[in-house]
C-alpha cells in the first residue's frame, strides 16, 4: 500500500480504558496502539465481549481513555461531534420524526442551510440508499434493512469525515446484509470517508476492508493486522475473500484457545 | 387503522350494552328492591334532565363547570409540565419531589375542599387550587417518567450527529417523552374533572357540583343521579374525543399501536 502519510485521520496511542464496575476495576481496553489513514475502511474483529465497542466509543468521543492518546487529524477527542459520526446495531432512528427529518437531523446543525438545502441533501443520501420512495414515511412504517439503510443516510447526510460503525448489520438477515455490504462500499468509493467497522462476522470483514485488525480477547490488543487490496466492489462470494475470511478466523480461534487455557490456568 | 366498519359495529355493539343497563336499572326500579325516594327510574332521571335543561340550569351548569376546568386544568398542565421537565432534568429534584407527589396523588380530590376554603374562602380561586391539587402531581410523575424511560440510544445517537445541551432536550428528549406526557395529561385531566366536582359540591352557586348537592338538599334522587350521569357523560366525551384522539395519532406516529 506504500508509505503511510504522515498524519493518519485517526490513532490511538497506546489507549487504555478501564471502568469501576461497582467497586470491580474491568480492564476493557488494554493499551492499544492504532491508526487509519484519511478514507481508509479499517475493520475491527474481536471476540465478543473484547472492548471492540469501547474502542469506537473512545473515537467517537463517549467515553475518555484512561491512559494514553485517542488522536482524530492530530488533536485529541475532546467529545463526540458531528465530524465522526457513530451508527448501531440498532438503527436508533426518532419515531417522531419522518425518514426524510431523519436524515436531516443531523443537517439542522448547519445553520448556514436552509431548509430547502437540507432537504435536498437529504433527498440525495435517501437516494444513495434507494429510499426515495419512502422520504414521508414513518419510521415503523419500515423493514429492519430499510431502517438501517435510513440510519446510514442519516450519519452521512452531514458528510462526516470518519464514519464508526458498531455492528450495524448485526441484527439483519443475510441477504439483506449482502445487499447493504454492496452499498456500503459504493458509499465509501464516493465519499472516501475514513471508516471504522467493528463486526464479529469474519466474511463481512473479509469483504469490507481495505486492513482488518484482529483484536484479543479482552482486555482487548491488536493481535494482527491483515491489509487487504482485493479489487472493489468486491463480491461476498468471492474465493479469496472467503479465504482471507477463514485466516481471521483461524487468528480469532487462536485467540479463544488462548483466552481458554488463560481462564483454565486461573 | 381500524376498518370503518369494524368501528361502527363496536359502537353498535356498545350502545346495546348500554341499553340493557338501562333496562336493567329499569328492573331493579319495578322490582321495589330499594325506596323509590333515593332510587329514580331511568324514565324519572330523564324527565328531570329535560327540566332541568329547560330551564336552562343544566346548560349554564355545565358551562360554569368546564369553563372553570379550562382555565384550572391548563393552569395544572403548564405547572406539571414544568415541574415534570425539572425533575426530568435533575436526579436530585426527581429524588425528592418524587415522594411528595406520589404523596399527594393518594389524597382524593374532595379532601382539597376544605384546605381551600380556608385559605380562599368562596371565590372560584378555591376551585382552580382544588383542580390543580388533584391533577398536577400525575402529569408531573408522568412527564418525569416519560424523561427517564427515554432510550439512552436516542440521546446518543443524537450526539453523535451533533447535538447538545438545550437542543437535546427539545429535539430529542421531550418528543421521546411525548407518548408517556400525554398519557399523562389525559389521566391529569380526569383527577382535575373529579376536582371541580368535588369543590363545587361544596363551595358555589352553579356547576354540576352544585346542581348535585342542590338534588341532596331537595331530596330530587333523580336530580343527583342524572348530573352524576351528565358529568360521566361529560368526561367521557372529552376524555375520548380530545385527549384520546391525540393520544391516539401521537401512539400511531410513534409506531406504538398495532
């Protein structure tokens, strides 16, 4: 991939979180040491429970680390902001609201737009997720796949520059999933935003990212990291990415093996 | 939405219910179970409402009744509301005023008469405090239930688009809260209905309350049950077609129905 630019969008340096949990210190995060270049689509797999949340959650600006350095464009998050905009494994959209005052939620922000503007923006980004149709829908009016693709349009509509993804295609059927890895990525082509994706589901991983980063359990580390330049789009049924997919789970299964005789040993 | 139909034929289906009560009441009466003195016949209850709706007492009552609600049960909501939003907004003050209302709502309406007789004798303040005694604290457990039961996804996702401080409250808060506010306002409205009754009842010179104990003093029973089924009437009606209504569309928006 050559020399990495010099000022990665986004590193961590050597964070770690740790949370008191009733009098009970859980190490979460263990010191971690990470970047992702401007318009990268960096994939996070861990074992379930590893902090792969906390880590996004550090980003995004919810929580602070307790150690070391969280950096986006080389300043330090100081909160969460409108720059790095995070979406769910539920699409957490406002019932109150139409699909279309979703997606502009965001927008209202922008004081320098006017309604006319915003609408038109988010008429665009409904338009990327083939939702034109339903701009005056109600939100339960909805499919599951339908909401989610709402909830991208909506983190995207005030065109952030870092977008982190918490398992958003985790409660989705597989074809519906499929679909939105195609859309996915024609969004990133597009937009070149820098993408941070944390998933368990290693063939989702596979045909995502530009660099997967295999977590530990927790507290979690960065245990490998995978580059991966297969063309885009990519399709999911693709041999190599189901190759690249059993080499992420081969280092997860190492890790659970690890994280067995740990527990085993204690 | 229901089918047009479907509503018509339980609207049927109700209103011949309601006749076989009636034709029930209508039963006890013939048997002579109870002294005809105290027990009217439905026929008996009739004939006095149209008497007393003719010589207009029973509309100007009626009047007297709801204008003192409106202004009593507006004043309750914006107070509830603003006291609900507060708690809502701080732990300490829902701690707190939290037990004291809670206190407060297991007082019925009626025992705010004579505090309110003290301390405004026989103006119509002493309606308003009794409505705004009875109804109040229900809008305010209400209002700062329907903040603390907010899905804190809700509020994330809303700052990480960006919001923040007073916008949270207004943009995301608040609307989250709005199906449990109303539910609120409509059960604050029925408390506040029993409490102009009951002041009425004992303090002023017209409102269904005073047409009650007017029906007790002159021994007229079929005075007394025809207002009470008047002020059921009333407050279903309202309870139905206004407070219901929006009730319903703000349940139907929010995907919460069906």
């Amino acid at each position: 991939m050559g020399a990495r630019p010099a000022n990665p969008k986004i590193r961590l340096e050597a964070a770690t979180k740790t949370f008191d949990a009733r009098g009970l210190r859980v190490d979460a995060l263990g010191p971690v040491t990470l970047t992702a270049d401007d318009g990268e689509f960096v994939v996070l797999v861990g074992p379930s429970g590893c902090g792969k949340t906390t880590l996004l959650n550090l980003v995004a600006g919810f929580e602070f680390p307790t150690t070391g350095r969280v950096l986006v464009d080389s300043g330090p998050v100081g909160g969460p902001g409108p720059d790095r905009v995070m979406i769910f494994q539920e699409p957490a959209l406002f019932p109150w609201l139409t699909v279309r005052d979703n997606v502009c939620f965001g927008l209202r922000q922008h004081r320098h737009l006017d309604e006319r503007e915003r609408r038109g923006i988010a008429e665009r980004h409904l338009a990327l997720m083939h939702l034109e149709a339903f701009a005056g829908a109600c939100v339960h009016e909805l499919s599951g796949g339908m909401k989610q693709r709402v909830a991208l349009a909506r983190a995207l509509a005030p065109e952030p520059r870092v977008l982190l993804c918490d398992e958003p295609f985790g409660s989705l059927d597989a074809l519906t999933r499929e679909r939105l890895y195609g859309e996915l990525q024609e969004i990133h082509r597009q937009t070149h935003t820098t993408i941070l994706f944390v998933t368990h589901n290693t063939r989702e991983a596979a045909c995502l990212a530009d660099r997967v980063v295999v977590l530990t359990g927790r507290p979690a580390r960065v245990k490998q990291v995978l580059p991966n330049d297969l063309p885009r789009p990519r399709d999911f049924y693709n041999p190599r990415i189901v190759e690249l997919a059993s080499r992420i789970l081969d280092e997860l299964k190492a890790e659970l093996d690890v994280v067995g005789e740990g527990s085993h040993a204690g | 939405m229901p089918d047009r139909r479907d509503t018509v034929r339980q609207d049927v289906g109700l209103l011949v219910f309601l006749l076989l009560l009636v034709a029930v009441w209508q039963a006890v009466y013939s048997a002579r179970l109870l002294p005809d003195y105290a027990f009217p016949s439905p026929l008996e209850v009739g004939r006095r409402l149209v008497e007393l709706a003719r010589d207009g007492s029973l509309g100007a009552s009626a009047r007297a009744s709801l204008v003192r609600m409106a202004l009593g049960f507006s004043l309750s909501a914006a107070l509830g509301l603003l006291i609900g939003v507060t708690m809502g907004a701080s732990r300490l003050a829902s701690r707190l005023l939290k037990s004291v209302f809670l206190g407060v709502q297991t007082l019925p309406s009626v025992a705010w008469v004579p505090i309110a007789l003290l301390l405004f004798g026989l103006s119509d303040a002493a309606v308003y405090f009794v409505i705004v005694m009875s109804s109040t604290s229900a809008m305010a457990i209400a209002t700062a239930d329907g903040i603390a039961n907010v899905p804190p996804l809700y509020v994330r996702a809303a700052r990480t688009l960006g919001v923040s401080g007073a916008a949270m409250g207004y943009r995301v808060v608040l609307p989250a809260a709005l199906p449990q506010v109303v539910g609120g306002i409509k059960l604050g409205w029925t408390l506040g209905w029993h409490g102009v009754v009951s002041a009425e009842l004992i303090k002023s010179s017209i409102g269904l309350g005073f047409l009650l104990y007017m029906g007790r003093e002159l021994n007229d029973a079929a005075q007394v049950v025809g207002i009470m089924l008047v002020t059921i009437g009333i407050g279903l009606l309202v309870d139905r077609f206004v407070f219901g209504q929006i009730e319903r569309s703000v349940r139907a928006r929010w995907g919460l129905e069906r």
